[in-house]
C-alpha cells in the first residue's frame, strides 16, 4: 500500500490532508505532537481532530507524538516506512509571527531545523517521494505594504492597470523588507525545500499561503483569522481589529482546495516548484467586509475594537495570483468561496463554541 506521511497532522491542513489521502487509498502516517496547544492554549489543541482521525479512517491512519525537531525520532520513522513512502506533506509549523517574538529560538527551530530535518529524511530513504511545503506569503515580508493601495468602500484595493492587481506571483521579491522572525524561520524552510528540489533532483514543492481556512481551524487570537472572527461572533467574545482601519483584504482558501491542489501536484509533481496560493480573486475580503458577513451569519453583532497599531510585518492587502498554478493543472478549481467558507464554520463548530465548559 502507497504511504504517505503527514506532519502536523492534527492541524487544519493536516488533518484535511490525512482524510484525503486515506480515503484515496493511502496508508497514512501523521506527526503530530499538538506544540499548538503550547503556542495558543488548550483550546487550540489538535489532540481532539488527532483522536478523531484515528477513529473515522477505519485504520488507515496511524500518529506518532514525535516533535520534528527530534532528528532521530524523524529518520526512524521514515526509516520504516521507506519502501512504500510516495508522499510527504509538511504542514508542521510554529504558525504565528506575534508568537515568533515571543520564543524565537523555538519558532526557528521548529519551522527551519524541523523541515531540514524532514527534507534529509525524504533525501535518505524516498529521494523519490513528492515533498510538499506549506510556506506562507509572510516570506515576502512586508513587500506587499509598499503597493500603492487606494480605499474603495470598507476595503483596500489595487489600481486595475496594476501588474499585481489579478494577484501577486512569485516575481515580488523576498528581500529588503521586514518579515517578522515568523516570516523569517519560514524563509528559511522555503529555500530549503527549494534546494533540495534543485540540488538533489527530488520533487519538491513550496505552496506560499495566504490565509488558509476551513470548519477545523482551532482559531486563535494570534492565528486563524477567520475561525476566531466568527468565533467571537457566535459566542460574544471581544475582538480586536489590528491597523489599517480593518481595511485590510486578504485572500481565503478552504483547506479542501489546498489539499486538491496537492493533490493534482503529487499526480504530476515537478522539481522545486513554487506557487503564491490562496483564495485569490475569487475568494478574498477586508476585515470590515469579513465582520459584516459573520454578523449576518451568526444573526448578532460583534464586540470588536479597533487598534491603531498593526501587526508587525502584517500585510495591509495580500491577493495570490493562481494563474501559474491553474497554468500547470489546469483541472484544479476553487471549490469554496468567502460566505460558503464562514457558513460552514459557523455550523459546524457552533454547538462547540456556545456549550463549552
């Protein structure tokens, strides 16, 4: 049987990959030691979504509580695995730049050293294996705030005559700008994945999110922005809007959709790939437009406050341009949209939200 293994498995990208795959047919391995719990509290704990995948996938999946940091604990685990292993997805991650600050030495060290480690795993026992990356567009540092922006209703926009306004490709550079040490450790993981594309001849690709979404987020204050939007929608929760006059757009993608664009690469990889990916065009809003539709969802208003200082490297507009990776696998569609996105976090999660302890 075909295996593929899964890093951060109990996470929102990870999870939806392992029911992927298994239900395709392969035997999943997951990694996951749930350090989200460490980083955001114990409701953002992926130990629930890992119990879950072990009980729904009918055997198919199995979990090893190993921190991708530990360099033997990763070869062994790929040691055993070597002969069938066609797939790694690396989605394992310390995901939050205002985190970052907090702990640097753990933010590098989990998101750099962690994908080297995995990377020289791939190289040593399935150089053939697909290796796909979870990247982020914070690699771009804050690039993205030197575009000239003008306001058009509740949101920030692009001229229409603007090279980048269809969404921004991998041309913007990554350097001279401010990243956040979060941008800065998944830099680092990015170019790896990248060399060991190039300078070993493996299949790797490097998949440069936005925001990335879905019902399964275990959203937080310092991570998953939709997910705790209509959280503290439902619940009455306190929300903080940071900067920009909560004018500003980012670009949403269901984690369904990421995982599908995984997949058509896997059935037809290349060799250190990358692609800027997210909801682009099609699926995109501002924070005042993101508010006003968890209202009208949820049927109440949200407490939100709005803090004149941003986030630290935090992009004031960010739009991915899908036409490359639509060029490349052309059978690849967005499923999901804005409001079909936040509607089914809403239901999915709202017995949750309002009858826990």
């Amino acid at each position: 049987m075909s295996t593929a293994i899964v890093t951060g498995s109990g996470g929102l990208i990870g999870s939806e990959s392992a029911r992927h795959f298994a239900q395709d047919g392969y035997e999943v391995i997951g990694v996951e030691n749930d350090m989200r719990a460490r980083f955001f509290g114990p409701d953002a704990s992926t130990a629930r979504t890992t119990e879950r995948l072990v009980q729904t996938l009918d055997g198919a999946f199995r979990s090893h509580a190993v921190d991708i940091r530990d360099v033997d604990a990763v070869d062994q685990i790929f040691a055993s695995h070597a002969r069938d292993l066609e797939l790694v997805i690396h989605t394992a991650a310390q995901p939050s730049h205002d985190w970052a600050a907090s702990d640097p030495q753990t933010d590098f060290t989990v998101n750099a050293n962690g994908t080297l480690n995995l990377l020289d795993a791939t190289r040593r026992h399935a150089p053939t294996a697909t290796f796909i990356f979870c990247s982020t567009n914070k690699v771009y540092g804050d690039l993205p705030n030197h575009l000239p922006l003008i306001e058009v209703g509740d949101r920030l926009e692009l001229p229409e005559d603007h090279r980048y306004f269809r969404g921004i490709d991998t041309s913007m550079s990554i350097d001279a700008s401010t990243h956040s040490l979060f941008g800065v450790s998944k830099s680092a993981a990015d170019l790896l994945v990248q060399e060991y594309g190039r300078y070993f001849g493996m299949p790797t690709a490097c998949f440069r999110g936005g925001c990335l979404t879905g019902p399964n987020h275990a959203g937080a204050q310092l991570h998953g922005f939709l997910s705790y939007l209509m959280r503290c929608t439902a619940t009455g929760e306190p929300y903080t809007v940071f900067g920009y006059e909560g004018k500003q757009v980012r670009d949403n993608i269901h984690s369904a959709d990421l995982v599908a664009a995984f997949d058509a690469f896997h059935r037809a990889p290349r060799t250190a790939a990358i692609y800027n990916i997210g909801g682009g065009r099609d699926s995109n809003c501002s924070m005042l437009e993101a508010i006003d539709i968890c209202q009208r969802i949820a049927g109440r208003e949200l407490r939100w406050t709005l803090s004149d200082t941003p986030r630290i490297g935090d992009h004031r507009w960010w739009i991915s341009d899908l036409s490359p990776f639509a060029r490349d696998y052309p059978d690849w569609r967005l499923a999901y949209g804005i409001e079909t996105i936040l509607r089914e976090i809403y239901e999915q999660n709202i017995e949750l939200w309002t009858h826990s302890p």
